[in-house]
C-alpha cells in the first residue's frame, strides 16, 4: 500500500482539505446568503433533508478533492467507483445547529484505502480550529483565526458528551443515577474528534461512516467500543468500562 500513496500526493491531499476547510470557513463567516439556510428540493444520501449550505460546502470539497479518490459524500452518496482511494466526506456536520445560530457545527473528511482510513480531519466551523491525523503521523492542528492562541485542554474532565441522548432517556437515567454529568450539542463528528476532552463521548443511533470515520481514527489511540448502535471512546479507562456497562444492560 505505501508504494501508492507517495510523499505528493500525502502532502497535497492535506493541503487540499485544508484549503477546502478554509474556503468553507471563509464563505460562512463573510459570504453567507439568507437563502443558504433554506432547505434544497434534495434530499441527502443519509436521509436528511439537505440545505442550501451543505450543497455549497458539498461543492467546494468535491472541487478540491475529487482528483484524489472516490467521494462519497452524506448530501449526493457516492460519485465514482474507479480510483484508488475513497473520500469520505460530512460537508456540514450539525446543519440544524448551523441553521439555527447554535456555534456548534463543523466539517468532517476520512480518506480510505481498502476501507482502511488513512486519514481524518475534522474541522470546527466556529472557532476555525481543523484538526487532523494523517498517514500515522501524530495529531495537528490547523487555525484559521490568526489571533487565537493555541488550544489547551483541562487534565479535571468535568463533563461527558451524549450525542442523540433526546432518543434514549433509560441511559440518561442510569446515567444521572450514577451521578454522571453530560451535554448533547449536536454535532457527532466534532463531539467524538474532542473526545480528550471529556469524560466520555457516546453516540447512539444507526451508525453511519460520514459521522465517525475521520474522528475515530484521530482518536484511535483511546479506548473505543463500537456496535451498529452504539460508538464510546474515553480516554480513561475505569469511566470507559463505567458507561459501556450501562449501555450493555
């Protein structure tokens, strides 16, 4: 496989996501029309109704990425079936959040060979913060924002993060039972990409790869325990096998 992937195509596939991340970035925060927050006659490959917005950032990823591989996007599936390599690609994780001015919203991009993923960037539209793992190198980070400084993470986890939480209130039971503190933004592939964090980061729904595929291979060194339902990954141990219980009952 490492005769296939060459030091320019690695080092131009990265500079391709960073350039589209900050196209997209750019486009949100300076170009943005009131009608790009209207829903589209379409309706995406995952089963969501698509806006206007996520066609336009559909877009620009596959202008800068469709030279590298096949995309296979959440808004139109999968475009071609003849090349080496599969992108896989959420043009605007948390559109609802996004249409409804809540600042939790990003973009997620897996590149996979063989379905093995290669490499994962999940970028964070608010803060302008793209964070990747590419080709086993370790974890960067990309600032859009020049003046921001660089991020700091607390060692005292205070809270952990319950996405679609809303569709299984006995878990938030156990959960509140157990003393256990959590939040549910709304945005999976942000949620599980900053799973350092937190306490814990659980996602319960039917499983779908444009929401975990970037973030579970920039975490892959944590623990992860995943079914067609259910997706955890912490960090800690002892609080990983807490919450795996709980879901397991």
């Amino acid at each position: 496989m490492e005769a296939l992937i060459t030091d320019l195509y690695k080092n131009s596939f990265i500079k391709a996501v960073i350039l589209a991340n900050k196209e997209i970035f750019t486009y949100i925060n300076h170009e943005l029309k009131q009608e790009d927050l209207n829903y589209s006659k379409k309706i995406g490959y995952g089963g969501d109704k698509t806006l206007n917005i996520d066609l336009i950032a559909e877009n620009i990823f596959i202008k800068y990425l469709e030279v590298f591989g096949n995309i296979y996007s959440e808004e139109c599936g999968r475009l071609s079936n003849d090349k080496k390599f599969d992108i896989i690609i959420d043009p605007l994780d948390g559109s609802d959040n996004f249409s409804s001015n809540l600042p939790y919203y990003g973009t997620s991009v897996a590149l996979l060979y063989k379905k093995k993923t290669l490499a994962g960037f999940v970028c964070n539209l608010v803060n302008g913060v793209l964070t990747y793992k590419a080709f086993e190198n370790d974890v960067k980070f990309e600032y859009f924002l020049k003046s921001r400084n660089s991020l700091l993470s607390s060692i005292d986890k205070k809270i952990g993060i319950f996405e679609r939480a809303y569709a299984y209130p006995q878990i938030c039971t156990k959960l509140r039972h157990e003393n256990i503190k959590f939040r549910s933004p709304g945005a999976v592939a942000l949620s599980l990409c900053d799973a350092k964090n937190y306490d814990f980061v659980l996602f319960a729904a039917n499983i779908r790869e444009f929401d975990i595929l970037a973030s579970l291979y920039i975490c892959n060194d944590l623990f992860l325990y995943k079914t067609d339902k259910f997706v955890l990954i912490a960090q800690n141990k002892q609080i990983f096998n807490q919450i795996k219980e709980i879901i397991k009952q």
